[in-house]
C-alpha cells in the first residue's frame, strides 16, 4: 500500500526544520545566487524518506552500561561488577560504579528524551537490583527505582519497552549454579521474568527477553571477553547457548502467564547479518539460507523450534543435551522479533556448492567506523528485518538498537559535531525506510544509544550516545547528531 504524504511549500518546509525564524534570506538558496534551474529536492523530500504514520522513535540504554548506584537500594553484586573489578578486563581499566549515574539523574535524562521528540525509551531492567541472590526474596527497593523510572516517563509521554536482560547477571547464580553453564539459570531468569511481569505489565505493554544472546554466549563463555568471562570447550559453549535460548522461550511463556493481557513479547537479537553482495534474485536467497543456517543456534531455533541439519552435524559429539519440550519452549510464539542492527556480518553470493551460499571475504580497505568491528555497512538495515519478515513470516519487527561510536571531540566552541555519526545516521535510516516502504513489518526503531555509557569491556573509550557524557562531572551535552534526530522524529522522515 502506498502511503499518502502531504507535499510542502518552501515556506512551510522551512518552518518545519526550523528556518522560518532565521528569515527568509536565510533559505538555502541565498541572496545573490541565482535561482533559475527547477525546485530539486527539498519540496520531495518527506515522500521520498518518510515513514509510516504512528511509527515509534525512541533511543536505548541498558541498565549495568548506565545506572551506577551498584550497591545503592540492596542491588546485589552483578557478572560485570566482578569482571570489571578484575584487572585487565576492561580497555581503560574503567567500571561502571557510577556509570553515567542514570540511577540518580533519571528525572534529568527523562527530559533529554523529551526534548528529542521521542515516542519511546528502551531500557533494561538489573536483575540483581529485583532479586540481589538471583533468586529468593525479592528486593522492593531494587523495583521502586523502574517505578519511578516509568511513573516518570509516563508523565511525558513516552512509552517503557523494557528488556527483561542485557548481560547483567546475579553473581549469586554464576557462585551458586554456574550461571548459563546450568539449565537451572534459565529456569531462575523465568521466576524473576514473571515476578517483573506481574509488577510492571500495568505500564510496560512490550518486553523483550534477552539482549543479543549471541554476544552473551560467545565472549562471555568463549572468548572470555565479557562477564563471565570463561573460555569453554565448544561442547560447553553449545550447551550454554541452548541454555540461553531455553531462558528466552521460559521468559516468554513466564511474561504470558503473569503479565496483564496484552503484554507483548519477543527477543532482542543481534543476527548474524548477510547481505547479498550484489541484489539479484540468486544472491537474495542466498543471503536468506546464510541467515537461517548462521543463526541457527539462536533466532533460528527460536523461530522454527529445532536446530538446523546443519548445525548439528558440524556439532557433532558437541552437540547441545536437549529434550523435545525444551525445543518446543525455545520456540514459544513471540509478539515481534527486536533486531539490534549494526554492521553487515557478511556479503553473500549464491554459489553452487552444499549450503548454497558462500560469503566473500572482507578486503582490507572495507571503511570502519571508530569501533575497529563496526564496518559501516547501511544497507544490512535493510537486509536483515527483511530477511527476518520472509524467512519466518514475522509480522512485527522492532529495531532495538542501531547507531555508531565515535571520538566526539567538542569543538573549541564547546559543541561536538559528530558528522561522522550523523552521515551513519543518515544513510541508515535511508535504508530502514525503503524497508519500510515496501512492507517490511517494522514498527520502530531505538537508536543507540541515547547517551555515551559504559561500553563494556571497552570501558569509556567507545562513545555512542546523542548526548556527550562527562563521567568525572556526569554533565550531559546534546552532540550535533542530537539535532539530526530531532529533526528526523519530527519530520517523520529522514532528515
Ligand atoms: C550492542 O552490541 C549491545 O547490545 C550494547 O550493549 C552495546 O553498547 C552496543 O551494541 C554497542 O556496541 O570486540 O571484535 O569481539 C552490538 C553488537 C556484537 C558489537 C559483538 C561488538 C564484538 C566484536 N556487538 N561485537 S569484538
């Protein structure tokens, strides 16, 4: 279906971006230039990067990268409390102690949200903040502080999509049970999901499971990168990864059973992205089988309930321990599929072989953001839900994170103009529209993040928000890319 759009006049284009009070000489089109070619551009531009009518704009954080007040509240000790303490796990020898102390100045970043136009914030909830043991007696304190947290957003209008788990697990699981190492974890993350089901889902009418249960599994318990830092034989790390997978289909059903109805439910996942190297109809394919097959221990299973041929034939004797029920609880229906959308894992081409697919290397001069792992790359934006929607029907998609570090530098004039981030943005979002545009079922995106955090083992070295943060005087500053944002939400099109 086609969406109808309205077509502006200049005058009425300029009030909107917000020219109309600097004067009509200050037009693009200055005085003393000469203006006789046709009108290009500008008149064209809301149908050519609009977005569908009620499409939600909000910005994400999670709870460990900004919260601080680690023991404030009876908030017991998390993974990544332990991991950052120990030395040489993180690039700058940082914690996240006090973060950007979101915990205390909520009220402050509430507003910031505000005045970005936004619709919707994402954050996540520190589940050592609600059961400090992981399990057992609950910590009301620990809760009271997401209750302020959505009273307060409630009063500006902006709706909580709240992640139920990004990485921050109680320490007390990984001493007492081994963390996802033991099925009993997932069994624990579904008490605490319904106990936070049946306390929140009054206000919060979307949840999502885990955050990118690739990244949790595979640098957490292989590469040892991140909390808990393990380095697993890779018949532990298949098992952890079905425990994980297990832990999202149980917090499913435990947000069904216990949130009020019409709660809605889904992951939030980072896919292994692929991209046809070129768009024809073969490489298209192509690029959907090497999503199916590179995600099989993860959105794949949850998707479709059962592990691809493939994956457990090159698992072999490692292959995970499962029953039929777990599989059938993996694949517990969700609401919506989130997909947190950075770079373009591999560009695919078909190729006559087994799989069908083979997947070009990298070339050495393929740009990079600030990052080294984040190659710009806009067009898995447009790849990956549309991969998603065909390959398992899903009819509701929300982009859960996107955006870019960068070094965010102020200028000698204070501001920080990060046209780096800006033109990332830009080109992004160009892609997510024509996403949208052809039917994709994407019902909003969350851009990360809303302002600079802890950036996990890179510490405060990878800086991703719209807002600068000032960690010694915890000041928060609107980069230039936070007017870009403004401008992008109120047009309802890209700016
Ligand atoms: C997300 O991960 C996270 O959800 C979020 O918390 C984080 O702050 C944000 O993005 C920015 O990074 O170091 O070479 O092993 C993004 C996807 C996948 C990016 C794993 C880093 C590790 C690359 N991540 N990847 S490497």
């Amino acid at each position: 279906m086609k969406r109808a759009f309205t077509r502006f006049s200049r005058r009425q284009f300029a009030s909107i971006v917000g020219w109309s009070a600097l004067g009509a000489s200050m037009l693009p089109v200055g005085p003393g230039l000469a203006q006789s070619g046709p009108e290009i551009g500008l008149r064209d531009r809301s149908a050519r990067s609009g977005f569908p009518d009620g499409f939600v704009w909000g910005t994400a954080t999670s709870s460990y990268q900004v919260e601080g007040a680690v023991d404030k509240d009876g908030r017991g000790p998390s993974i990544w409390d332990r991991f950052a303490h120990t030395p040489g796990a993180i690039a700058d020898q940082s914690t996240a102690d006090t973060a950007t102390d979101h915990y205390h100045l909520y009220k402050e970043d509430v507003r910031l949200m505000k005045s970005l136009g936004a619709r919707a914030y994402r954050f996540s909830i520190a589940w050592p903040r609600v059961f400090p043991e992981g399990v057992g007696s609950p910590n009301p304190k620990g809760l009271d502080f997401y209750n302020r947290l959505l009273d307060e957003l409630s009063a500006h209008g902006i709706a909580p999509y709240a992640t139920l788990y990004h990485w921050d697990l109680p320490q007390a699981l990984q001493d007492r049970f081994g963390g996802w190492t033991s099925r009993d974890t997932a069994k624990a993350f579904a008490d605490y999901a319904a106990y936070v089901a049946e306390r929140l889902s009054d206000r919060v009418k979307h949840f999502f499971t885990i955050n990118e249960c690739a990244r949790l599994v595979q640098l957490g318990h292989g590469t040892g990168a991140d909390a808990p830092g393990l380095k697993l034989s890779q018949a532990g790390l298949n098992q952890v990864r079905h425990h994980v997978a297990l832990g999202h289909g149980l917090a499913v059903q435990a947000v069904r059973a216990h949130g009020r109805a019409g709660t809605r439910v889904g992951p939030a996942e980072n896919a292994v992205s692929c991209i046809p190297a070129i768009e024809t109809p073969a490489n298209v394919r192509a690029a959907e089988m090497a999503t199916r097959e590179l995600n099989a221990g993860y959105l794949t299973v949850m998707m479709e309930g059962k592990y691809t041929d493939a994956y457990l034939t090159q698992a072999g004797r490692d292959a995970p321990d499962h029953t039929a029920e777990d599989l059938r609880v993996i694949s517990s229906p969700v609401d919506f599929v989130g997909l947190n959308i950075y770079t373009p894992d591999h560009y695919v081409v078909a190729a006559d072989n087994e799989r069908g697919f083979a997947l070009a290397p990298f070339p050495a001069s393929f740009p990079r953001m600030k990052a080294t792992w984040l190659r710009p790359g806009p067009e898995t934006m447009y790849w990956v839900p549309r991969h998603v929607a065909r390959l398992w029907n899903v009819k509701s998609i929300y982009i859960t994170e996107n955006g870019t570090s960068g070094s965010d530098q102020p200028a000698a004039d204070g501001t920080v103009y990060d046209v780096d981030r800006i033109m990332f943005l830009r080109n992004y979002l160009t892609q997510l529209q024509r996403a949208t545009a052809e039917g994709v079922p994407i019902g909003g995106y969350f851009l990360w993040s809303l302002m600079d955090n802890f950036e996990w083992s890179d510490g405060f070295e990878q800086r991703f928000g719209l807002y600068h943060v000032d960690f010694e005087t915890k000041r928060r500053t609107a980069k230039l890319s936070a007017s870009f944002y403004r401008e992008t939400i109120a047009r309802n099109a890209v700016a």
